[in-house]
C-alpha cells in the first residue's frame, strides 16, 4: 500500500519554469488524499512559487521548497534551514566573476537580487516563476541573512556546457549542499540539506517507510529522493545518473508519465501493481 507520493516538478510535472499543470493532476491528488496517501510537491521553487502552481489543491499537500531547504503545508513551516552568513558572501563573491550567470538569494518568504543583475532576468523570475524579487541593499547588513536559505545561480543553457557554477560545487563541499537542478541551474544551500533529506523527515513524522513511498524526478537533484522510495521513477527524458537511480522509468511530461502512474494508483485504491 503507497501512503506517501513525492514528486518533483520542473522537467517532471511541468515544464521548467512553468506556472500551469495539467488539470487532471488536481482531480487525482484529491482522489489520492481521499484514499489516505499523502503527495508533497519537491522543488527548487520557492514555496510561494509552489502554492501558486497547486493552487486549487494547496491545502491538500505538503512543501518541499528551495531544494530541501524547507519542509511545510500551505499554512506552516515544518522546518527551514538557513545558510551560514559567512559562506553566502563567500559564494557570491565568486558567483559575480562566472561569466553570464544570473544569482538569486531565496528566502522563504522573500527573493534578493544582486544589483549587477540584468532586467530581462528579473522580469523572468517573475513571470515564469510568479514571484517578485527585491534589489539588495548596498549595506548588507539591512538584512536578516540568516534567513536565506538557498543562492540559485542561472545561466542560459544553450551558451555553454556545463553550467559555469559547476566548479564552486566542488569548491564548497562540505560547507554548502551545491548540486545541479536543471540545464539552467544550479543551487547551493545549508550542508546537508537535500530534497532526500527533507523526505526523510517528512517519513519519519507520518511514520511512512520507504517501502509506503513512491518518488518521481529528473534531475540530479532528484537522486538523494529516489533513494528514499522503494518505488522511484524516473520520468522519460530524464538524466541518464537518474534513470539509472530509478527502480523504473516513466513516459516523458509531455506524455504526462506522471500522472498516468497516479491514475493507475487512485484505481487500484493505493495497491501499486507494477508495470
């Protein structure tokens, strides 16, 4: 019997930065939570982004925002994990000499942008990811940056592979969580914190097993939740390293791989029957 679903959403449900679903996705978590499964939506997003993209079912699911930062319903925060403040001058000091890469600074409730950033950037943010992101002071100490959780660090996926940032990854290891989160980004946060992390916690406070949890992903940053599920699928168009991560590969978002294996699942009353 599945009791938890787990999915991530650019590249898995939607489109990267995408405000819309297909409908039915609702339809079925409705049917699901009927049946007593939990569904938690896992994304770089901030939650804000999140609610606005689940917004007909956002009471009815939990949050895992800004890559495992933060664990939350619509109305409460489980947890969030802020970055150490000395490491975030560090990171962006070494962020502004990439060539052509964008930074935001997330919160859980706010977005910061450096002022080099360039305003085709900032009216993308909000437009395809529908929130507003604030310029950041020149004195940085007019703000709380304990409450930062996660630097995000965009570059046009079509100028060069891989992305710029991939080597700070390697610089920071074992002082921040660096990991990429699709073609045009790659994020970094607090040590330790991951999408799998945050699953864990949420298993462990509704006392579900792996064997009762059922991850779906794309991207690198999905790997540490598909270890977390005994049924975990990667979805058709995935990254080879997450396929290969997977127990199961699904049709690709374009032929909604996902919600064909939700479907199934409401059907069989929450018996997973396999492929």
């Amino acid at each position: 019997m599945i009791r938890l679903i787990a999915t991530d959403v650019d590249g898995t449900i939607a489109a990267d930065g995408s405000c819309e679903i297909n409908p039915e996705y609702y339809t079925v978590i409705r049917k699901l939570r009927a049946l007593g499964i939990q569904v938690a939506a896992a994304s770089g997003r901030q939650k804000d982004s999140l609610l606005d993209l689940f917004a007909p079912v956002k009471e009815k699911i939990f949050y895992i925002s800004n890559n495992g930062a933060g664990l939350g319903c619509w109305n409460r925060e489980l947890y969030v994990q802020g970055m150490p403040p000395e490491l975030i001058h560090e990171l962006m000091a070494d962020v502004a000499k990439l060539p052509d890469c964008q930074m935001i600074l997330s919160g859980v409730d706010t977005c910061f942008y450096s002022p080099e950033t360039e305003d085709w950037f900032i009216r993308y943010l909000r437009e395809d990811y529908h929130f507003e992101a604030l310029p950041l002071p020149e004195n940085m100490k007019e703000i709380d940056l304990s409450g930062i959780v996660k630097i995000a660090v965009y570059h046009d996926p079509s100028d060069t592979e891989p992305h710029p940032a991939v080597p700070l990854i390697r610089k920071m290891e074992g002082r921040l969580s660096g990991m990429v989160s699709g073609r045009e980004w790659v994020d970094f946060m607090a040590p330790g914190v991951s999408k799998g992390r945050a699953l864990a916690c949420l298993q462990e406070s509704l006392q579900i097993g792996p064997e009762e949890t059922m991850v779906f992903g794309d991207q690198m940053n999905d790997i540490s939740m598909l270890q977390r599920a005994v049924h975990s699928f990667a979805v058709g168009g995935a990254r080879p390293e997450v396929k290969a991560a997977a127990a199961h590969v699904t049709a690709p978002r374009e032929e909604d791989g996902v919600l064909q294996i939700w479907k199934k699942l409401a059907d069989n009353q929450g018996e997973y029957q396999g492929e």
